[in-house]
C-alpha cells in the first residue's frame, strides 16, 4: 500500500514538474523572472509585496494564491499593482497547472518580475515547483526562532530569506542565534534579510539584491 501512495507521489511530481518547465519558458520567453513568495499564514507576505514592487525600477506584476477570497489582489490592484487572484478552495499549495492557466489569461507585456503569492503555509508550498526562477520564504519573529528546526524543506529550497516583524522582537523571545543555526545548516549561503513590512526597513536591501538578481 506504501509503495502505491509513493509511486502516485512520484507520478504527481513529475507532472507538475514538466508543466512548471513549460510556464518558465513562457514566462523566460517574455523577459519576466518569477518570484515564488512563500510563508505561513499572516507573516507579512502580501505587505512585502507591496514593500518591494514600490522599490524596484521595473514593471511587476502578481498572481496571488488563497484558499479562498480575492482580498490580497483587491488590496494590491487599489495600489495599481496588476494582480490576478487563484483560488485553490481547499488545496494548501499552488501546482504549475494553477499557474499555467493563470499566466495565459493575464496580460503580461513582457519585461519585469512576476511575483507569486504562495497559500499561506510553511509545508506543501515548498514541494511543488511552479514555474518560478527563485523562491523566496518569508518568515517573521512571530512565527518562532524553531522554524528552520520543525519545517527544514522551505528553509533548505529558499533561494533568499526575509525575515519579518523585527519591530516585534523587544516583546518576543524570539532566539536570533538559534534561528540563523538553523539556517545557515540547512541553507549555508542563502542571503537572510531583516525586514519590518511596518516601517519599511531593510527593504531597500532586499529589493536591491532581487534586482540585480532577476538582471532588471
Ligand atoms: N508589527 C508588524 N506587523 C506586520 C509587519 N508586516 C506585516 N504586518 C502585519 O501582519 C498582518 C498580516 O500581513 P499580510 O501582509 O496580510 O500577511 P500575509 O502573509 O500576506 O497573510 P496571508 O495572505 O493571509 O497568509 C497584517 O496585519 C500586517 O499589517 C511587520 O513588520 N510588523
Ligand atoms: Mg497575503
């Protein structure tokens, strides 16, 4: 019976994998670098969106993943933010499927960064491949210095590391040390940002280092 479940795993991955291999094509082929946001719920995901793409030089556009409501892209479309809202009604993660219909039903006139707003969740997002060129893990102090330790995936796939509500630390026992240990074994040169979505600080850092990254 374990073999069957595993065997189906394996079937489902590599599906999703070579759709992904096609949406990144797509997207390479109009000149936009994709960004797969990932964090738990409530670290500050959507507020960092709206931190960066008011610091970066070029177009970006969003695709937002939610289980359910289009709140996120309402809020970000009032900023004048293209974005374009995936509902997955129960599903915990975004699949390259979701992203391939979604990609073909926006206007993307090409040039800039497509940011994608992963469902809320520190598991399941880090599994699926979605046709991005980075992912990026949002975490805040709020979620606790041991999450390197509890969901290494997300940590380990990360291609760059915020760190969010640094305001709240005075009040948190949040373990810096511990956490950046955590860190640094799984993912040892993975860039780790400090940044508050309140005040703004450290995004001028983290937007810059996406910018030369994505070569806009
Ligand atoms: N104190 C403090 N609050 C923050 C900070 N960044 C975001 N918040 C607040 O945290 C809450 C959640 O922020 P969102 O940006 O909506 O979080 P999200 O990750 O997009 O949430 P979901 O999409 O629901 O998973 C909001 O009330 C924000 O104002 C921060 O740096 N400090
Ligand atoms: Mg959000």
């Amino acid at each position: 019976m374990h073999v069957v479940k595993k065997d189906v795993m394996v079937d489902i991955h590599a599906e999703n994998d070579h759709v992904a291999e096609h949406v990144n094509g797509y997207l390479s082929e109009k000149g936009i670098f994709a960004v797969n946001l990932m964090g738990a719920p409530g670290a500050g995901k959507t507020t960092t969106l709206e931190r960066l793409i008011s610091r970066l030089p070029c177009k970006s556009y969003v695709i937002e993943g939610d289980i359910e409501s289009d709140i996120d892209a309402a809020r970000l479309r009032q900023q004048g933010i293209p974005a374009y809202q995936i509902n997955t009604f129960g599903a915990c993660h975004l699949d390259a499927p979701l992203l391939h219909n979604a990609v073909h039903n926006m206007a993307l006139d090409g040039g800039g960064i497509l940011f994608i707003e992963n469902v809320g969740n520190l598991v399941c997002p880090a599994e699926f491949s979605i046709g991005e060129d980075i992912k990026m893990l949002l975490v805040s102090v709020t979620d606790g210095s041991d999450k390197p330790y509890k969901y290494p995936l997300a940590f380990e796939k990360a291609d760059v590391i915020l760190l969010n509500k640094i305001d709240l630390t005075p009040y948190l026992d949040f373990d810096e040390g511990f956490f950046m240990e955590g860190v640094r074994h799984l993912n040892p040169d993975v860039p780790v940002f400090q940044v508050c979505g309140m005040t703004g600080e450290g995004y001028d850092e983290a937007a810059d280092w996406l910018r030369r990254r994505a070569g806009k």
